[in-house]
C-alpha cells in the first residue's frame, strides 16, 4: 500500500470530488462516495492491497 502523496494534480480532483456532489442530499452524496470507492477499488484489483487500505482507513477514524 501506498501510504506517501502520489496524487496527479490533486488540488483538480479534490475540486472534482466535491463538484460531483453539488446539490446531492445527504443520501445522495453517501451511495456517491460508495460507488466511487467500489470503482477505485476495482482499479487498484490487489485484495491484499485493498484490505491494508480498509484497516488504514479505519484506524485512522
């Protein structure tokens, strides 16, 4: 797992992030981010990877 900055233009896709939920109820915006997590995680494929991720994620909660 990655775990150092290896963003391409990070400031463009935090703005496209938060652009894709304009006017999304609270609902809306939740099954957004759902849906936009199980792509990336179908982009990065590695199932060991991704349950480094998902510990990472939640130790960081």
């Amino acid at each position: 797992m990655i775990t150092t900055p290896n963003w391409q233009d990070a400031d463009t896709f935090y703005e496209q992030l938060l652009d894709a939920q304009v006017n999304l109820s609270p609902e809306q915006q939740q099954a957004f981010c759902a849906r936009l997590v199980l792509l990336l995680a179908n982009q990065v494929g590695d199932a060991a990877v991704l349950t480094e991720c998902i510990q990472a994620a939640r130790e960081a909660g």
